[in-house]
C-alpha cells in the first residue's frame, strides 16, 4: 500500500512536521485486518522516522482491530494512524458499535480473551473513545522522548 498523496513536494518534510494527512484505511470486520492494520502502522511510522514505537503499536493496533471485530456491527471497521505531535502517534479504529470498552481489572488468570486492553492500557501513553451518532472510535496514543 503506497503512503497518501501529499499537496506539497517531495522533500517538505518541514511544513508537515506531524505527517499530515493521517494514514487510514477501511477494512473487513474480519481478524486477518489486523494484518493490514500493522503493516498499515509500519508503514507511517516508518515515514515518520518514529522506528523504536513500531513494536508497541503493532501490538496496540493488533488489540483495538480485535475489539472492533469481536464487538462490530457492520463488515467493516476504519483504522486511523495519525501524528498529533512531533512524537506521538494516536492509532484509532472505528466501528458502527456504540458499546464503549471496558478495562478489565479482575484476576482471572483462566481467561483467554478480554485483557486486551489491559495490554493497551499498559503499552500506551493514553486511551480513550470517541462516540459519535453512529458508532465509536477506540484510540490510543504513544510517545517517545520528551514529549510523551
């Protein structure tokens, strides 16, 4: 998948230090998105010179694709990478439930499934979700240097 097209030229880098526009893409409700989702995160943080958030983000992307495919409406789901300062990225997906996520706290060590965002609550800065009217957006930020 090649990165969005940019208005400016080659080179500019300077007037779009935070790597506007955001990279997103639709995609299935369907696990093998999540794929797409971390190639998707490579792709711009590669770009963006954001190399050593990679790993974490793959992850975190991995956890937020799952959620929107256990707990979706429609076919599909909307992952979002943007760049809301030099050294945070923000990683959303966006689906047509309107169920909010839970954090998980209890010790149920049996449990397989459902701690997936314990694990994003853990490898983030901070998480959150947006309602709208028809559905949600589950997101989370990282950071590295200074800034985060």
């Amino acid at each position: 998948m090649a990165p969005p097209a940019e208005d400016s030229a080659p080179g500019s880098a300077a007037s779009h230090p935070t790597g506007h526009p955001a990279y997103s893409q639709t995609l299935p409700r369907e696990p093998r998105s999540a794929a797409v989702a971390r190639r998707l995160v490579r792709t711009a943080l590669t770009v963006w010179g954001l190399d050593p958030l990679i790993e974490d983000a793959a992850l975190v992307i991995t956890e937020l694709v799952s959620n929107a495919v256990d707990h979706g409406r429609l076919p599909s789901i909307r992952v979002i990478v943007s760049r809301p300062s030099a050294n945070v990225i923000r990683l959303g997906v966006v689906d047509r439930s309107k169920t909010v996520p839970t954090l998980r706290t209890d010790a149920d060590e049996d449990r397989t499934r459902g701690r997936g965002l314990l694990l994003v609550d853990t490898l983030t800065d901070r998480w959150g979700t947006e309602l709208y009217r028809w559905g949600k957006q589950v997101w989370a930020e990282l950071g590295q240097g200074e800034a985060a």
